[in-house]
C-alpha cells in the first residue's frame, strides 16, 4: 500500500501500479488471501492521509497542490466505504 501510494503521489502511470501487485501475487501468493484488497485500500488511505500531513508540515514547492489532490483522494475513498 505505501509503494502504490507513492507511485499515485509521484505521477507514475496507473500501469505501473496494476504490474507491480499482479508481480506481488506472484511472487508473494502465499500473502494474498480474501483480505488482501481490502488491506491494500486501507493501507493506501492510511499512507495518503500520512502523506499529506508531511506535506502540510515540510510546505515545500507545491504542497498546496499536492494537499489538496491526496484530500480528494482521501474524501473519495471515505465517502466509498473503502477505510470502513
């Protein structure tokens, strides 16, 4: 969930993401159960709400920006039921 998160916050295109959890249920499917999806989403809410309280903090060159995009993100994915 960090590292998905960090490639959504940096820009990486969303192929990225869909490659590397299909090569992580590859590699690591022993890790992969009926809970899986639910605790990838968790810890991506988790690391985006975390994010953007470090990008409060630092307000380096544009964290204004950056801010408010993860709390978009964040209030889509509350609103969705996906951190209930």
């Amino acid at each position: 969930g960090y590292f998905l998160t960090y490639l959504t916050t940096h820009g990486h295109h969303p192929a990225l993401s869909d490659a590397f959890v299909a090569g992580y249920r590859g590699a690591a499917g022993h890790l992969v159960d009926d809970t899986f999806e639910r605790r990838l989403a968790d810890s991506r809410v988790f690391n985006l709400l975390r994010r953007a309280a470090r990008r409060f903090r630092v307000r380096d060159v544009g964290w204004e920006a950056e801010l408010e995009r993860m709390l978009d993100e964040l209030s889509i994915a509350i609103r969705s039921g996906v951190a209930a």
